[in-house]
C-alpha cells in the first residue's frame, strides 16, 4: 500500500484527491462557452444553438460527447428544445411570487408584460371525487371547466385549466376569457379571491400539453395546483398549471414560528 501511495505522489495526486492544476474536461469547456454566449448575449433569445455535428467539428470531440453538452445547457434551463427543430436559447426566466399572488393573469398586465391569452377549450362538467373533496362541493356538482394557453412576449409559457363552482358564477362562460378569471369573478359576481392553498410538483409534460407549448412529448415541466378560497375562506375555483420548466422562476416568503 505504501509504495501504491508514493507513485501517486510522484505523478502529482494523492489518493482520493485531483490535481488541481489538472485541464478541464472537454465537455465542460463546450458547457462553459456556450453558456457565457448565452448570458453575454452573444447568442440571444430564442437565437438556434449550434447542432451537436457542428458542435463536435468545433471542437473536436465524438458527437456523444456534443450531445452531453447541448443537453447539460438544456437542464439548466438556458435553452429549450423544439421538436424536429433543434435547440433554442431560452427566454429570461417567468418570475412568479406564489406568496402574493393569486391571479398571475392580473399581475403580469399590470407589470407590463407581454401576455396574450387563447382560450383553448370550455366545457361543464360533473364534479368527481377529488374535485368534490377540493372545492368543499359534493359529487356531482356541476362546474365551469376552461383550459387556456399563457404566451409571453409571444413565447409559450404555460397552459392553465380552472374549474369554478357553476353555481357561484352561473353565466361565466359567457364572458371573455383572455383576461384575468380571478379580477373578473370580482367584478361580476362579488367573489374576492383571499387565499390559495399551493402545490408545486414536477411531471412530465403529456403529448396534449407539448403541442400546445411547442415541446417534444414528456420533457420534464412544473406543475403548480391551487385552491382559491374567499373571503370566508370557502374554496370557489381549483387551477391546475403546467409551466415550460426553463421558464418558470417561484419564490415564496416563509414564516418562522418561533
């Protein structure tokens, strides 16, 4: 063990340990530049990031190894994919404060942002179990069922389907749906939306959801539920987001109970 031990100082690493002034790995090196032409803006948003051939050209590595790097820049949310398309830079991140919001329609507009909505589907349907148990309502209620796609700055971002108390808001399908349901539940039948219980999950994204958002099926995004309850604190609507995940940025501020 002993002689073991002093070849490996000889060679200039102890066991267990690098040397430190060892060369980074070449897929680092690809990781690394691309990502600093990303965030100098080299290469800007929704700009095309270099294929994994060409990748592999520039610097000289296998295409597995091109591929390994294009795909670390894509986990850490700095480019998205498009199927049969490539790889894009992605947008700056979608900052969302789930601790005091509960109509992201709303505030987004009085951000300034960009948002355009397109409702994809309304229906009425029947209230099952777990619906029932969410909303307080028992089975077989009848509810509001409306599903729409959130495009920012004309980018995909997030699909959201509501399901509201129909007895609460018995003409709501009528209104226009491309705005803030939160504001105009207010507005036109006095529900105040106070509170909502949040749950934020990952999942995969179902091949429904990927057409709509412009993504290969069953890449990996960010699910949020909420219960919105008012000003009693009776739940009135049940919202169940899917958000692209290089998009979606959530904070939240923690009260400590001492």
């Amino acid at each position: 063990m002993t002689k073991r031990i002093k070849k490996a100082e000889n060679r200039g690493m102890t066991m267990n340990r690098p040397v430190t002034n060892a060369p980074q790995p070449r897929f680092r090196q690809i990781v690394d530049s691309i990502r600093n032409d990303i965030v100098t803006g080299v290469l800007p948003e929704h700009a095309a990031l270099p294929s994994e051939r060409v990748v592999a050209d520039q610097y000289d590595v296998s295409r597995m190894t091109a591929r390994r790097a294009l795909e670390a820049i894509e986990a850490q949310g700095l480019a998205y994919s498009e199927d049969r398309r490539g790889r894009f830079v992605s947008p700056k991140r979608v900052r969302y404060d789930i601790s005091n919001r509960v109509s992201f329609a709303a505030d987004a507009r009085a951000a300034g942002t960009d948002l355009e909505i397109t409702v994809v589907r309304t229906r009425a349907i029947r209230a099952g179990g777990s619906l029932a148990a969410d909303l307080d309502v028992p089975v077989g209620e009848k509810l509001h069922e409306y599903t729409r796609l959130f495009c920012i700055n004309g980018h995909p971002t997030l699909i959201e389907t509501e399901y509201a108390v129909a007895h609460r808001c018995p003409d709501l399908m009528d209104h226009d749906l491309r705005q803030s349901t939160t504001q105009l539940l207010e507005q036109h039948y006095g529900i105040s939306a106070r509170t909502g219980d949040v749950i934020i999950r990952m999942r995969a994204i179902q091949p429904d959801e990927a057409a709509l958002l412009g993504l290969p099926p069953h890449q990996a995004g960010i699910e949020l539920e909420q219960i919105i309850r008012d000003d009693e604190g009776r739940p009135f609507c049940f919202g169940r987001q899917i958000w692209r995940g290089e998009l979606a940025e959530f904070s939240a501020r923690a009260i400590v109970n001492r």
